[in-house]
C-alpha cells in the first residue's frame, strides 16, 4: 500500500470499521512509515476534537416517518410533472399512426413529419414551461 492509499484508508478508517485485509494493509505501511504514522495521529487527533466539539442531533421520534412521507409526496410530484411530456409523446405518436394507416403509401414522409412535428412541438413545449417557471405561474 502506498502513502496515499494509506491516507485514503485512514479517513476512511474514521468513519467506520475497515474490512480486515484493507485495515492490515494500512497497519503494515504505518509500521514502516514516520509520515503517515503523523498524518494518522493527526486525523485522529482532530477526529477526537470535532466529535468533543459537536453534540449529536437529537431527532424526534416521527422525524423518519415524516421524511419517508415527504420522499414518498415528491415521488408523486416527479410523475405529476411528467404528464405533460408524456401526454405530449403519446399523442404525437398516436397522430402519427393515425395518419399512417390513413395514408400508407406515403409512409416514410408521414414518420418523418411525424417525427419532425414531435420534436419541433416538444421544444416548444419545454420553452414555454421554463419561461413559465422563471415567471413563477407554475412550480
């Protein structure tokens, strides 16, 4: 292991329990090496200071729920602002081989226009919606 890796380990080694074969890795470079011996007595010393300095938060018995409940609400809200492109794509799509099976022998140019009207409306549909936002009128 070298001295940079050895650094990285102890950091880590700060954080949490290392797994055996990394912890006697870094043990053995420590043994054979004065600067990083001082960067890890340095890291722990400083580790000792801040854990004495900074009290835990002391969080409430409904704090997990609440935030499940929150992630679980901003889910919803994701799909909800999808449906506009969705909506968008699928009637795009639906026109489209609508005027496929009504018009089959121009079937190349009816895919393109098809294709080409789709992605024209769909930036004009991003474009309004952030001017929107910026505006404030939607969210």
């Amino acid at each position: 292991m070298n001295c940079e890796l050895t650094q990285e380990t102890i950091l880590d080694s700060l954080t949490g329990p290392l797994p055996e074969e990394r912890r006697i890795s870094m043990e053995s470079h420590l043994s054979t090496c004065e600067n990083c011996r001082q960067f890890a007595a340095i890291q722990r010393s400083l580790d000792a200071q801040l854990a004495g300095a900074l009290r835990p938060f002391d969080l409430s018995a409904g704090f997990r729920a609440s935030l499940r409940e929150r992630l679980r609400d901003d889910t919803s809200s994701r799909w909800r602002e999808s449906l506009p492109d969705i909506a968008h794509l699928a009637g795009a799509a639906g026109g489209t081989l609508l005027l496929l099976l009504a018009f089959p022998r121009y079937s190349t140019t009816v895919a393109l226009a098809g294709a080409a009207f789709t992605g024209a409306t769909y930036f004009l549909q991003a474009v309004i919606r952030d001017s929107l936002e910026e505006q404030g009128d939607i969210s």
